[in-house]
C-alpha cells in the first residue's frame, strides 16, 4: 500500500510539473518573442535547480566519472532539443489544430513500439483505453477537427512525436543497461539542450537584453519554469524506471486536463463545455487502464 501510494505521488508530481512548466513557458515564449530565447532561459534556470541538487546530494563529481555512459547521455539531450526544435517548426508552417493532433501520436507510437520492437503485450483494453483518452485530449485542447489542413511542413510534427518515442525508450535504456540514475540523466539533458539552445538563439540573433524583463515579474517566472522543469526531471525519469514507457506516456495524458485548470484560474481562459466533455472523456480512458487487471482477468493479452 505504501509503495502504491508513493507512485500515485510520483506520477502526481510528474503531471503537475509538466502542466506548470507549459503555462510558464507559454507566458515566457510571449513575453520574449522568442522560443529559443525563452528555452534557454528556463533550462538555464533548471541548470541552478540541477546543480543544486546534486551538491546536496554529495553526488556532483559523479559527473565526470561517467565512462562510455557519457554517449548515450548526450545523445538524450541531443533528442531532448530536437523534439522541441521540430515542434516549433512546424507550428511556423502549419495549422495548431493539426500540430497538435500530430503530436500527441507520440501515445500511439510508444505503444506499436512496445508490441512491435520490445514484444511486450498490450491488452485490447489497452489499446481502447488509450484512444478513448487522446480523443478526449484532443477535445481538451480545442483541436478543432474540421478545420484541419494537411501540409507537407506537418511533418514535422512526426517527427517532433517521433523523437518523443524514442527518448523515452533510449532513457529506459540508459537506466537499465548503464544503470543510470534519474540525477545524472536530467543534468546531462538538460545541460546538452541548453547549449543547442543558446547556440541557436545566438545563430538568430534572439539574444537581446531588450526581450528581458518585458513582464512584471518575469524573473520570478523563468525561476519557476525551471523548478517545475526540474521537477519533470525528477518525476518523469523515476516513473519510467518504475513503469513501461507505454503506460508513462498514458499517465501523461492527463497534463493537459490540469493545464485546462490552470488557464482557467491563473490565464483567463474558458472552461468550454467541449473542454468539459473532453475531460470526461480522458477521466474514462484513464478508468479502462487502471481496472486492465480486472478487465483482462480472465482473458487472453492481445497484441
């Protein structure tokens, strides 16, 4: 009962963290004009937390006493950065309807790839669970479904989902072939997609003092991105040692549910009756893969 309870508390935080950090860096991205800018703002920030942290911890120097280990370390911040950088270029050439229903096919395809590639089985409930919640998503999220264009930039969005997939699966491998702990997989992440962040920005020329500070508070927002950044480190990493990346990734698709919350309260948006429904609708999925046990109790796993 304890450990249950303990989860449910880690895969709490997870969610919370994750929803705080995309309404921070919503309001930071608009306040600097720059999502480069903006992202190595907050990873900076992060950074602090990280460092923190580890001298805490008594656990710094392990650092640079990483061996072959510091390759795939490397390689997770490198997918880390680029799963953000093919969002944003797709949200510049495409529709946000569209974007954001692409995206979010990161849920389907961490689950072929758990069938397909790591021949683990899924129940049919499972599977039912999972569209039932990103329906609801979607729903969530406003995408509106008959306004949706398809161009070839979209693509991007693929990939964006695509290098999701994959990071979450190479940071499962990361913590049971080299058996790197979550503190060392964060601080290298998220120092590697700091530096592709300030290079980039610096490439842009969105380094520019005069997009500080644009914000009554803007400080104190980019240190509570970077908290809640952290926090999703801390959260996301020991969830997946925990649990099977397919069903983190369904865990995840209650972020926007809480997100919906907090645009509510603290950004001034509508609580629609769609976003309603849609929050139904995802509480439901959420249901059939929490009774999956009862449910398939019985029957045979279907791939």
């Amino acid at each position: 009962m304890r450990e249950d309870l303990k989860y449910t508390l880690m895969v709490t935080g997870m969610v919370v963290a994750w929803s705080i950090y995309y309404a921070v860096s919503k309001i930071v991205v608009d306040a600097t004009g720059s999502p480069l800018l903006a992202g190595f703002l907050l990873r900076t920030a992060a950074l602090v937390f990280l460092t923190v942290q580890l001298l805490l911890d008594k656990s710094f120097a392990r650092l640079f006493h990483q061996g072959k280990a510091v390759f795939i370390l490397v390689l997770i911040g490198v997918f880390g950065f680029l799963l953000d950088l093919f969002a944003n270029l797709g949200y510049a050439n495409g529709s946000l309807s569209t974007g954001t229903a692409l995206l979010k096919t990161d849920v389907l395809m961490v689950n072929l790839a758990t069938v397909i590639i790591y021949r683990k089985r899924l129940y049919i409930s499972d599977w039912v669970g999972t569209a039932v919640m990103l329906f609801g998503v979607l729903l969530v999220l406003g995408v509106d479904f008959g306004g949706m264009e398809v161009h070839v930039t979209d693509l991007y969005f693929l990939l964006s989902a695509a290098c999701v997939s994959a990071n979450a699966f190479i940071i499962k491998s990361a913590q049971e072939k080299y058996h790197e702990d979550a503190d060392m997989i964060s601080y290298y992440n998220n120092f590697v997609v700091l530096l592709l962040f300030g290079t980039s920005a610096a490439f842009a020329g969105d380094l520019r003092t005069d997009a500080l500070n644009s914000i009554p508070g803007f400080w104190w927002l980019v240190a509570l991105g970077g908290l809640a950044q952290t926090g999703i480190y801390f959260f996301y990493y020991r969830n997946l040692r925990h649990f099977e990346v397919w069903l983190v990734k369904l865990y995840l698709l209650l972020m926007p549910v809480l997100s919906c919350f907090i645009g509510v309260f603290f950004l001034h948006e509508e609580l629609t009756t769609k976003k309603l429904l849609g929050i139904l609708v995802v509480l439901a999925g959420a249901a059939v893969i929490l009774q999956r046990g009862r449910i398939n109790h019985a029957g045979r796993p279907a791939r």
